[in-house]
C-alpha cells in the first residue's frame, strides 16, 4: 500500500511538472532579435532557427537590401509554423493595404482561398491575419487544412511624404497550427531588438526526480 501511494505522488508530480512545463513561453533568438511565444498547447513541437538570408539590392527597380531571418515550429509535415523578419537596409512603404491585397494574390495562386481578414493588434502593433483553405484542385495539401497568414511592422510610422507609413522591419508569421493554438502564438508574440532570456521553453526536456521505494 505505501509503494502504491508513492507511485501515485510520484505520477500526480509528473503530471504538475509537466503542466508547469506548458505554461512557460518559448525563448529563442532570431538573428539579433530576442523572440518570445507561448503556443499554449499539449502538441509536442520543436523549433529551428534558419540561417539568415541577405537579398541584394534591386536598384533598377527600386527595392533597398535586406536580411531576412526565420524560424520554423514544426509538429509533423502538416502542423507548422514560420516566423520570419525582413530587415530592410532603407525605409520603404509599411501601409498594411496594398500588402495584405498581395498575400490576397499570392494566396490565390498558390491555390489557396481565404475566407477571413481581420485586422488585429500583434505584439503592440496594428496587423492583420488571413484565414484560407485549399481549393479542391489543391490536391497536394489535405482538404481539411486551415492555413493563416499573419503580418505586422515593428517599426511602421506616418510618412510626411503623403498618406502612407515607412518602416524597416516586417514580421511575417504563417501557420498551419489549429486556429486556438495560432491565436496563442499571436496574442503572446514579441520580438526585442537584443538578447533573449536564459530561460526554460515548453519544447525543453525535464529531468524528473527519481521515484522512491
């Protein structure tokens, strides 16, 4: 009988740590950019920061240098997410408009039809995210796939050269998360300009006390 209680604290420890576990957010660093989330959920997932990539400036038409910095939260082959920042060498056109109607375009062409934009506020800035789902000639992506679409500027300001904002740094976030779990990851999104935390994320492993007899 005393083993059996033992077993049972020891179980009921388990369970609390690894509850404790979740509801820690995720710490990494993406290039020079502290990143933080909490995806707040019970699916096993990993992250992958990518090397960065510098495009060169297109002079002829107007478009400045850029790094771009990703990370990658993956499940399995159909349950992921990316997170990507588009640092751009000199201030270009951030109105949200003319952006979101080429997510519309490039959605469109990827076979994808989107059935919802909402504006929404991401890590203390103005954004928006797109819901779609495939179109039945998108065979190569399960019929029951949601995908989400997400962008906002760090930096975005109010441009006296006319009716538009400039900014710098972009933050593209696509998922192919549920929609609570994105909605987790978007309300608790923030990115800082320095180093992150040292502290423990959901996706780190725990060591567990030794059950005594």
């Amino acid at each position: 009988m005393v083993n059996y209680v033992k077993l049972l604290i020891a179980i009921a420890s388990m369970l609390m740590l690894s509850s404790l576990a979740l509801a820690v957010p995720e710490n990494s660093q993406l290039g020079p950019y502290a990143v933080s989330f909490d995806m707040n959920t019970d699916l096993q997932h990993e992250l992958k920061v990518m090397e960065p990539i510098q495009t060169p400036a297109a002079e002829i038409y107007g478009i400045p240098s850029a790094t771009n910095y990703g990370m990658q939260i993956f499940t399995d082959n159909s349950t992921n997410a990316v997170l990507s920042i588009k640092e751009i060498a000199t201030p270009i056109d951030s109105t949200l408009g003319p952006y979101k109607q080429m997510l519309l375009l490039q959605a469109a062409l990827n076979y994808f039809n989107v059935t919802n934009v909402a504006d929404r506020t991401i890590d203390g800035n103005d954004g928006f995210l797109l819901t779609s789902e495939p179109i039945p000639e998108n065979t190569a992506v399960p019929a029951e796939v949601r995908l989400y679409r997400a962008s906002y500027w760090m930096d975005s300001t109010e441009c006296d050269c006319g009716p538009v904002s400039v900014g710098t740094i972009r933050v593209d976030i696509t998922s192919s998360y549920p929609l609570d779990v994105t909605e987790s990851l978007l309300s608790s999104l923030q990115l800082v300009k320095g180093q992150a935390a040292a502290m423990p994320s959901a996706s780190d492993s725990m060591d567990m006390p030794p059950a005594t007899n």
